[in-house]
C-alpha cells in the first residue's frame, strides 16, 4: 500500500507530458530546448528536448528565491559578507557589512539577477553557501526535478556540475508560482530598496522584457552566461488558463516565449474533468459516497482532444488473504486519457462520514469480496 501511494504521489507532481501532436497548427522555436507547461495541471502543450540536462545561468536564483521566501526569514536583517559582496557579475551593488532585509534581496535577486544577493541569501538561510546549495538540492529531489544538479546559488559558469533541463526548471516554476510572495515579486516590474549611505533609495526594475512588451505576462526570470546563452523563464495568464514557458539557449527568447504563450491561448481552453468534494459516478458499494477529491482538476484541451478524453478510477483493495482495520486515507487514484494516452491524475481520498455507525465495519469483509481483482470502476 505505501509503495503504490510513493509511486503515485511522485508520479502526480512531475506531472505527465503531452507531445503537441492534435489539431492544433505545429510551431517551433530556436531554443536549443523549451517546454510550454500548463501550469494547474502540469500538462506539457509543447517541447523540445525538453530532458537535454544544459547549463541554466541566472534562472537558477528561481530555486534561491523559492528557499529564501520559505525560510521564513523575509523580515530579517541580512549583514553582507565580504563573500557577497565580491561576487562577479550582474549585481545589486550591495556595500561590504550593510544591514538589508531579507525581503529586499529577493527582490533584487529576481528583478535585477543580482549574484551578490544570492550569496547573501545564501548565507543568511543556510548559513553558507554550501550548506544551501546542499539545501537547493534537497529541494529539487522533494519536488521531482529528477536531471538537476546546482553548485551555487546564482548560475554563473564556475562549476561544471550545475545543470538542469527546460522540463525541471518548469516543475521549479509551477512549484514556486503556488507561493503568493513569490508570485507578487516575480511579476513586480519595479521596486525601491534602501540605499545606506546615500540621499536616494535603490531604484529597480526588473529585467523581464515580457512584463513590459507582452499584456498577459505575469512574471518571470531571465539569464545569461557565455557557456549558456540565453535563457528564461517566462509565466503568462489569459483568461482561466495560466502558462510557464522555459527556454534554454535561445537567441530569440522574447519573441518565442510570446508565440508559445499565443499558440496555446488560440488553441486550447481549460476543461473542468473533477470538481473538488465527493466523486460521483463510483459504483463499489465500499467506496460508493465516501470518495473525496480535496482539490479541482482542469486540463487544457483542443477541440478535437475533449471529444477523445476518458477518465479511469482505480481504487485499492487489500493485498490477498488481508484485511484492513481502516480504510487507507488515500483509496485510489483518477487517471485522464487523450487518445489513449495518459495526461494527467489525481489523487482520490476515503473520508467516512461522521454519522456513520459502527456496524459498518461489520460489513466491511462482505464488501471486499465484491471488489475487482484489477480495482478499477467506472
């Protein structure tokens, strides 16, 4: 039972991936590699060598601003180190041993690419570099970036073991976007900061061309190095449905994320498959009004796709010649189908009702005896 919960919970948040082979009309991008996700459901709208593990440049700091925010230090007072305050590259121009709050690094980390504020972060969170970096990738491992690896917190080219893919980097951002702070900091177009030592504050805006050129963007974050190249992502909402797009190694990155972005708008809509609460339809009499689903589930469909989508129950049972004492909070799963092909799932949930008496459970092995060897309903 707990092995078939593992598998299918891990399975859930990579999310399932969807070729863009339908009725919508095919694009293309000059990104060495790029994902379109879905961003409710995790439904990949397009890709292209969407799993090539490459270098990633500054949209790393998305993993650094994520940690950072959940740390629950964002109020705090961050001391720069002279470590911080040497780092190469893009920078916030932070002076060696100034006080600056956590909050206003993250800002500067996301709108500005400022490296000397992902050591700072860095060490603020985890107190040094290492040890937060040992941090980021505990996170990926928990969220299912599976072909990542980081070395640092900011991106720069001085490690040769700091990769990832468009399709983790696309799990990272749907991961991130679910946190409200990071949502508001990543579509913050400009931001002030304290300037210690000066008559003015720090004056930021923020380096996401999209936010500025595209009318249904809502953030992102770019980057760039020479072993790199390009890269970004970008988020975008337009209507119902909400968008990640990740490039990597795109000379016409701003141009691409915005046909990826109105490729999908013109060609899919968002379709209600559950409602969260009770799940109707079920026939075993064991499972039969006590199956919950505790969240919606919508999917992005063509035309031609929703008249080919099926959905399939399946329920678990106890493994042969056992019993359970109580029902497992998790009882099954509902799996989505377009053309036979597996597109998303949600996890389903037994929650008995408070009234129900105790002579239910004498029942209970009556019951299990009218559940299918396959555990699968309609």
């Amino acid at each position: 039972m707990a092995l078939v919960f593992f598998l299918f919970f891990s399975f859930v948040t990579h999310g399932q991936v969807v070729k863009a082979e339908n009725d919508a009309q095919p694009i293309s991008v000059s990104a060495q590699a790029a994902i379109l996700m879905d961003q409710t459901s995790g439904r990949v709208l397009y890709e292209k060598n969407m799993h090539k593990r490459m270098r990633i440049a500054s949209i790393t700091k998305v993993m650094t601003a994520i940690l950072a925010i959940e740390s629950g230090k964002m109020k705090e007072k961050v001391t720069v180190s002279n470590n911080a305050y040497g780092t190469e590259g893009s920078s916030i121009y932070l002076k060696k041993g100034e006080k600056i709050t956590l909050r206003h690094l993250v800002y500067g980390l996301l709108l500005r690419s400022g490296n000397d504020a992902a050591v700072a972060i860095a060490e603020k969170v985890a107190g040094s570099v290492d040890g937060f970096v040992y941090l980021m990738n505990q996170k990926a491992r928990e969220i299912g970036m599976l072909d990542t690896h980081f070395a640092n917190p900011h991106g720069l080219d001085d490690q040769e073991d700091h990769y990832s893919t468009a399709y983790d980097m696309a799990i990272l951002t749907r991961y991130a976007m679910q946190n409200p702070e990071f949502r508001k900091i990543f579509g913050t177009k400009y931001h002030k900061a304290p300037n210690p030592g000066e008559p003015w504050d720090r004056s930021w805006k923020n380096k996401n061309k999209l936010l500025f050129r595209y009318k249904y963007a809502t953030g992102g974050k770019t980057g760039y190095t020479k072993r790199a190249g390009r890269t970004l992502i970008s988020t975008a909402s337009k209507g119902d449905m909400d968008l990640i797009a990740v490039t990597l190694n795109d000379g016409d990155d701003w141009r691409d994320h915005q046909n990826l972005f109105n490729w999908a708008f013109d060609n899919y809509h968002m379709m209600s498959i559950v409602k969260k609460g009770k799940v109707t339809g079920i026939k075993n009499p064991y499972y039969k009004g006590n199956l919950y689903a505790h969240r919606d589930l919508r999917l992005p469909v063509t035309e031609r796709e929703k008249a080919e989508l099926t959905t399939e129950v399946t329920l678990f049972k106890p493994s042969k010649g056992k019993r359970w004492k109580k029902p497992p909070e998790t009882a099954g799963y509902l799996e989505v189908f377009i053309d036979g092909e597996k597109v998303s799932s949600l996890p389903l949930f037994y929650e008995r009702p408070v009234k129900e008496q105790k002579s239910f459970w004498l029942s209970f092995v009556h019951v299990l005896t009218m559940i299918l060897g396959t555990g699968r309903y309609g």
